[in-house]
C-alpha cells in the first residue's frame, strides 16, 4: 500500500517545528520516530495534508533531572527508556520500555509519539499515569501542562490541539517508601498486550499510605482503578487486602470481546496482573 500525497517539511528547531504546526492547520500530522503513523498512511487511514519531521530537533532528544523531577523529551526512543539507570518507582518506565514490540520498534520508536497515538493498549501511556507525570506541550503561543490522567481522552485521542507539539514528559521525584511493578500479557511477544497494568504502592508502620493502579489495554484509555485502589488505602498490605483490590480492579474495567479473547477472560487477566503487581511492588517497597 502507498500512503497518501503530503507536504513534507523537516523542522531543525522546535520553534520551526511549531511555526509549521501553525501554518499547515488542522491535518497536519508530527513524524518522529514513525512506528504507528508510517502504518496508518501505509493503510490510508488518515490523510494528513502535511507532515512536520521533528527528528532533527536536537534538543527535543535528552533525558535529565530537574529539581528532582525526571523529563523526557519527546525523542528519547523507547531503548533508551529501556537502558537508562533509573531509581526507585521511576524504575517503572523501563520496566514497560522494555515490554513494547520487538528491538527494532523500540530503537526507532519515541516516548512523545506513544503518548501522542494514545493506543489504549500502548505500555508509557499507562506508566505516566501511574507515576502521576504530567505532559508539557508548546505552540507557537506558549506552553502549557497537564497531568497524563487528564491528556488521554480516549482511543487514539488527546488534549494535544493541531497547532501543539508535545515536547516532554515531566515525572515528579520518585516517592520514598513505595514500590511500582508493570505486568502485561500478550499472545506472542511483541503483539499488543490484551491487559496490562502498573502499579505504585507505598505503606509505612504497617499500612498502606500510597497506591495507584492502573490498567491498559481493557479501557479507552488508561484507566485509575479508583475502586481498588481505595480498598488499599490505609489499610494493612495483607494478601486478602491485595487479593480484594484486585478482584475489584477487574470488575472496574470494560474490556471488549474479539478475536484474540473474550470479556471476561480479559477481566481474568487483570485480576492476575494486578495481583502481581502489588505482590511485586509491596516487595520491592520492603527493600
């Protein structure tokens, strides 16, 4: 298959980047490592007018500490999250890094393009939610934040307006007392995961004083379990009490029946995830 005619232009700053953004109106689309939107053209499933290459941008490419936040630019590629020397719960971002695809994909594949394509099964956007980051965008009128939880608006939909880049994921510092774990399960390594989840759990004199658990791949979008986590909250890290939370977790979701498995057996998949995950994490915290 051929992908559609477009204009091409190749930024080499992110202002020029944002210039394009702003002349080429609503169909612009941004490439940078290409891994999900190469096969959309391929298949003609979207029609851009234009296309804007930010893989030029330099500095849109590092990984730094900030006054004990993490960023991650939009370029850092999915190996490099994988092979970073990372700490504490911000651990959790190789650990699902190195769950997406096969090497080649991850060699090519960047963090401001998973969170951008907002696949509901895609590994980083369901960690940046579970690490509570937050997503910094520009245009050509300024920046702005907003947390990963409010970005994802559904499948393959986001806050991100035509005119923006996503330049950066922001993490907060990693938290003190807490352990995070991803777990996710697909047919065969590299497919898309049928569920997945990440958890962070802190518990402090004998009980829980931070949890979030967050499941993909059975949802629209990352999805809180909300319900689970508050039967967490405060309470002893007993196995009934992990157990409990999990059971809950996969009533929570509203996964779908196809092909590759049914509803029910994706609410079976995330009841062993989670379990694990906070099994995996209370460990991790003890450490």
């Amino acid at each position: 298959m051929k992908a559609p005619p477009f204009a091409y232009a190749r930024a080499a700053t992110t202002e020029e980047a944002l210039d394009l953004l702003a002349e080429s109106g609503d169909d612009a689309k941004v490439l940078a490592g290409g891994q999900s939107l190469l096969p959309l053209l391929a298949y003609r499933l979207i029609r851009p007018s234009h296309l804007v290459d930010i893989c030029g941008v330099g500095r849109l490419s590092t990984a730094r500490p900030d006054e004990g936040e993490l960023v991650l630019d939009a370029l850092v590629r999915h190996a490099q999250v994988e092979r970073m020397p990372l700490v504490g719960t911000h651990a959790l971002l190789g650990e699902a890094a190195a769950a997406i695809g096969h090497l080649p994909i991850r060699n090519r594949g960047t963090l401001g393009g998973s969170l951008a394509h907002a696949d509901p099964a895609a590994e980083l956007p369901l960690v940046a939610v579970a690490l509570d980051a937050s997503v910094a965008l520009r245009s050509v009128a300024g920046e702005r934040r907003i947390t990963a939880e409010s970005f994802f608006h559904g499948p393959f939909a986001t806050a991100l307006a035509a005119d923006e880049l996503l330049t950066a994921l922001v993490v907060p510092p990693p938290l003190l007392d807490a352990g995070a774990a991803f777990a996710e399960f697909a047919v065969r390594a590299g497919d898309f995961a049928l569920a997945s989840a990440a958890v962070v759990l802190g518990h402090r004199d004998g009980h829980i004083h931070h949890v979030r658990i967050v499941l993909g791949g059975v949802d629209a979008m990352p999805l809180r379990a909300r319900a689970a986590e508050a039967l967490l909250a405060d309470q002893p890290p007993t196995m009934e009490a992990i157990g409990a939370a999990a059971a809950a977790a996969a009533s929570e979701c509203d996964p779908v029946t196809d092909q590759q498995g049914s509803a029910l057996f994706r609410r079976e998949l995330v009841f062993t995830l989670v379990q694990q995950c906070l099994q995996r994490a209370l460990a991790r915290d003890s450490l």
